[in-house]
C-alpha cells in the first residue's frame, strides 16, 4: 500500500512539473522583458551615450503590436541617445504581419541621436 502511494506522489509530482514548465514556456516567458545595463569606460570622451538595443521581438498573433506598448515604455524611459534594434521582429513574417499598425507604435520610440534597424536575425 506505501509503494502505492509513493508512486501516485511521484506522478501527481511529475505532471504537476510539466503543467509548470508548459505555462512558463508559453505564458510567462514570451512576455518577459529584460534590461539588463552595462558601462563601457572611454576615457578620450568625457561624454557618456546611452545605447539601447533591442531585438527578438517576435511579433505574431499572440503577441501582437498592441503588445508593443510596454517595450516601447521600458526603452523610452532609459533616455536612450541610440536605439539598436537587432532583428526578429516578426516571428514568421509570411504568417503574421502588421505593417501599419508595428511601424505606428515603432515611431514612438524616442532617441536623441537616432534609431538603426539590422534586418534579419
């Protein structure tokens, strides 16, 4: 009866870990936003620039460009002199696009110098 019971633990056990790992992969991670900063000393300039790089963005029918708000409110509230965005924007362009709707919301983003976009991966 206790080997019974050890191994219905062991299954609740493991089915609970993959209802945890599938909600992760599809639920939370796709939606996470990460800044991560780093400094780079120059020490011929006395001017320090602030680089903001973006990329994987991934866009498609469940993270479409409404979703864009928050990256855009995260990347403008680091007073970026540059914005790099380094491609993926779309995660399969020939499925998903929405041209009109992704170039309005990227317009909002704010750089002091200027923004550069690197097609592809």
């Amino acid at each position: 009866m206790k080997i019974k019971k050890i191994v219905f633990s062991l299954i609740i056990l493991i089915i609970c870990t993959f209802i945890g790992v599938f909600y992760y992969v599809f639920k939370v991670e796709p939606y996470r936003l990460v800044v991560n900063e780093h400094q780079v000393n120059n020490t011929n300039s006395k001017e320090n620039l602030k680089i903001v790089q973006l990329s994987d963005l991934h866009i498609k029918k469940d993270f479409n460009a409404d979703r864009l708000d928050k990256v855009i409110q995260k990347t403008n509230e680091q007073n970026p002199d540059f914005i790099i965005f380094s491609g993926d924007l779309y995660d399969n362009y020939s499925q998903y696009n929405e041209n009109e709707a992704v170039i309005s919301k990227l317009k909002s983003l704010k750089a002091k110098y200027g923004k550069i976009a690197i097609w592809g991966n």
